[in-house]
C-alpha cells in the first residue's frame, strides 16, 4: 500500500540501539575530533609563530603575526569548510554520502600532513603556504559535516536519533580537548630538553631554534585519528534511506540493512516504482519553499547567529585570557612556555565546560527536545556574555579573574549543552533524503559564515571597541539566536519521514492516484 512507509525503513526507526550505532558514531565522530583538533589547534600557536617568524630585533616584547596575517591563519580553514560544506553537501544527495565520504577524510589527511610541512625561507611564504593548505583542509572538513550528521540520522532509530547525531559532533570536545593535550605534552618536552630563559632577560634566546618543530608537530598529529577510521568508512553500506528514496533501488536498500540489522527484510520495490517521480520537488521550487523555506531559514540563521560567539570565544580565547591577568604577560615567558600556559588555560575550559556541554546534550536531547536545548543554551549564553561585559571592570581585578574564567566557562557550557549541538542535529532530521545532506551543508556553510565572521571580526571589534562592547555585541548576537530558534521545528520521536513530508507526499500519491481512478472510471 502506497500510504505506509517502506519496512527497511521502518526497521531502522524501531531498531534497538545495536553495535552498529556505536561503530558509526565512532567511525563519524572520529572525522569531528579530526575537524575540531585541526581547526582550534592553530588558535594554540599563533603566538609561537609570531616570536618565530616575526621577531623584531631591539623589540622590548616578542613578534607577534601582523593583524591581517593573524586573521587569516585563524579564517582561511573556515573559508574553505564553508566552500566544502556546500560542496560535498550537494555532492552526497547527488552521488551518495558514502562515495563521497572517502573523498573528505583523506583530503583533511593530507592537507593536515601539508600545513606542518610548510618549509620555506622567508616569514610570508611559510605563512602563505601554511594558510592555503588549511584552506583544503578546512575543504575536506567542511564536507565531514552535511555527510556525518545524514549518515548519522539515516542510521539511528527514531528513539535516540537525536543522542546518536549528537555523540557524533560531541566527538569535537574530545578533538578540542586532544589539541590542548597535545600541545601541553610537546611544549613541555621541548621545553624540558631544551631550556631557554624569558623574552625580557634574553630576547634572542627565548625562542630556541627547535620551536619550529613545536608547531609542526601539534598541526601533523591531527592526521592519525582521521587515517585510522579511513578504512572503515570504506566498508559502511550505503544508508538505506538514500538508495531507497533517492536512488530508487528498494532491493539493494534491503540487502544492505539485513546484513546490519541482522534480520530480513522485504525489498518492496513495487512501492518505489509507484513513487518515481512523483511530486519530487527541488530545492528551488514553490513546494519547497511552501513546506520548508521557514525550516531552512531557522536552520541557517541560527548556527551562522551562533558561530559569531562560538568561533570568537574560542579562537581568542587566549587574548581575553590574557587582558585579564589570568596569563602572564608574553616577555616574561619564553616562547615554548607561553605554547604550555596557552594550551593549559584551553584544556582547563574544555576539560571543565566544553566537553560536559556536549555530552549533557547527548544525554537529554532526546528527552528535552531539540527545541527547548537550543532556546535554553541561546538563552544562557545571552545572560552570562553580558553578565561578563556589563561589569567588565570588576573582572580584571585580580581578586575577581577567577569569577571571570568560571562565567566565561559557563557560556560555553552552554553552547554545547545547546546549540552548537542542535544546530547540528536538526539539520539532518527536518528536510527531505533527496536534498538532506544539501540543506544541512546550506545550514553549515550559513554557520561557518559566522566563524569567519568571528575570526575576521572580533579582533577589528576588539580594536576598536574594546573587550567589554565586544562582549555585549556577542550578548546581543546570542539573543538573536534565540528569537530565530522559533522558526525551528521539534523532531523529537518522529521519524525522518514524519519530518521532511515523504511520509506525507506517499499518501499525497495514493490520494491523487484514487482521484484520478474515479476520474477515469466509465459511468
């Protein structure tokens, strides 16, 4: 009957969580431990490169990279995961999301490789190349997101669907948190084996020639998780919902899932052949404007309104650490020193406030709901920020600059036990399998928009602002956020077809094949 869902798919929506859940969220999470260890483990040592590559003889502090030059290290990966999103977004509703989702990781393998490799023999061009291959890194990154999330979404049960894509992005609090690992054990075995005395006692001295393998090995590392999960990705089946409803083959879908499910299952491809192209609509028609064009436009708004704050805070948290006291100021550490201090203030954060955000989302997102998570995170974000920038001078007090770090932890507790999770999440639930990997890398790209907005931006805003109206403009921004997530829909406990409509368009078929029948039938 041509108004009931296909029983492959049903057989995925009321599955028992099974091995194979928790082999694809570690298979997808391991590509986001690799984006996120990549992205912010440049933010650990731009500094170094400052004092390397930039040093000024007679200078009474360290080299610091140029304005622009700073920005771009920082922006030029966002840039390209944007490019990529949109991408590799388009590429997996057009070939597939398992065909392509090779292609991502080992490009973010090889450019990984690349950015530590960046020899030459002058500043400006170890710089250039290091900017244009975390350009394809951030490439390949940014494909790992349309495809991991609809994988993700297209694999789960209806039950805990919202946990399981969640898991899969939480797995980038690990990757933070592995950046400033990394970082804190290279820099303090350089530093152990090669002692050197602080910029203001010998300004030569402080940075030892060896520290330009510091920051090489921190950039390379983020290549190995991504290569271990390379030949696993290569033997996941195509996901069901894809071929079925997009490829149009309902036997390969049912051959595929019986081999993971362990169970058999009926092919149906007489309920395909009825639907083929059949109310089908494309991202630029009426239709889908009518039925989605709201949805697409929460999605989008929302994680560009929240990459703003999110991506600011991260990448400068080091700056803001350092106005108010909580690190030293440069000359009075050496250059491998100021790599530990840095990383150990990042692991702090994520140890504390990152990776419980992620994880407080995975457990209670299916039980809040994706729409009250988002709302409260925005919500808190907004209060804390300006709880932050409002009495701005009273943190920097030296009694107050612990009070700071606890509330300035707190907003990012709260972006991750919000929604920089459920943009991720929704995404992949609420549009239709045919364009589902597209609208969700359109939503990434949208946020990823704001990152490079925040990386651009904050230190221009900070120039000329000032932490504290900084701090406000990010307040206002998360307050925004909140006001779009009302155009978001719940997609708590429903299927994926509940959400995107096909469930409605296949009793939309068999209504219209009726009328037609009565329209034809002889008096």
């Amino acid at each position: 009957m041509a108004g009931e869902p296909l029983k492959v798919l049903d057989a995925l929506d009321v599955a028992k969580t099974q091995w194979y859940h928790f082999t694809a969220i570690v298979i997808a999470g391991m590509g986001f431990f690799t984006d996120a260890y990549d992205l912010f483990c440049v933010s650990l040592v731009t500094k170094l490169l400052g004092r390397i590559y930039y040093h000024k003889q007679g200078s009474d502090k360290p080299g610091e990279l140029p304005g622009n030059v700073a920005a771009a290290v920082n922006g030029v990966a966002f840039c390209g995961t944007l490019s990529g999103q949109l991408f590799f977004g388009w590429l997996g509703d057009k070939m597939g999301r398992k065909r392509v989702y090779g292609m991502t990781l080992m490009l973010m393998v090889i450019c990984s490789v690349a950015s530590g490799l960046s020899f030459s023999s002058s500043p400006t061009s170890v710089v250039a190349t290091l900017c244009f291959f975390r350009f394809w890194l951030g490439f390949g990154i940014g494909g790992d997101y349309p495809l991991s999330a609809t994988i993700m979404s297209e694999y789960a049960n209806k039950r805990t669907r919202g946990a399981f894509i969640a898991a899969v992005f939480a797995m980038q609090g690990f990757g933070i948190l592995a950046g400033g690992v990394v970082a804190i054990i290279v820099s303090a075995a350089f530093d152990a084996k090669y002692p050197a005395p602080s910029y203001q006692e010998n300004p030569n001295a402080s940075t030892i020639p060896q520290a330009d393998y510091v920051w090489r090995i921190i950039v390379i590392f983020g290549a190995f998780p991504a290569l271990l999960t390379y030949y696993w990705r290569m033997k996941m089946p195509e996901t069901a919902r894809y071929t079925a409803l997009v490829a149009k083959n309902a036997k390969q879908a049912a051959a595929d899932m019986s081999k993971v499910l362990q169970v058999e299952l009926e092919s149906e491809q007489d309920k395909i052949e009825e639907g083929k192209s059949k109310n089908e609509f494309g991202l630029f028609s009426k239709s889908f404007l009518r039925r989605h064009g709201l949805h697409l436009l929460g999605t989008t708004s929302t994680w560009f309104l929240l990459d703003i704050a999110f991506y600011s805070q991260n990448l400068f948290q080091k700056d803001i650490f350092t106005a108010i006291g909580w690190l030293p100021p440069a000359k009075t550490m050496n250059a491998i020193e100021e790599v530990f201090k840095i990383a150990r203030a990042q692991t702090l954060i994520a140890l504390c406030s990152t990776v419980p955000g992620y994880w407080f989302t995975v457990a209670l997102i299916d039980v809040m709901g994706r729409f009250a998570i988002q709302l409260m995170g925005f919500f808190f974000m907004t209060v804390f920020m300006f709880a932050l920038a409002i009495p701005y001078n009273h943190w920097t007090l030296p009694d107050h600059r612990i009070g700071f770090v606890v509330m300035y932890s707190l907003t990012f507790f709260f972006a991750n036990f919000g929604p920089n999770a459920t943009t991720f999440v929704v995404p992949a639930e609420i549009f239709p399998a045919r364009l589902r990997s597209t609208c969700h890398g359109i939503s990434a790209a949208s946020g990823k928009a704001g990152a490079i907005i925040g990386a651009f931006g904050f230190q221009a805003a900070e120039k000329a602002f000032g932490v504290k109206k900084t701090l406000i403009i990010l307040g206002v921004v998360n307050g925004l956020g909140a006001l779009f997530t009302l155009l978001v829909p719940e997609s708590k406990g429903k299927s994926l077809e509940e959400m995107s409509g096909e469930a409605g368009e296949e009793v939309e078929r068999e209504t219209e094949g009726r009328a037609e029948s009565r329209r034809t039938m002889p008096v």
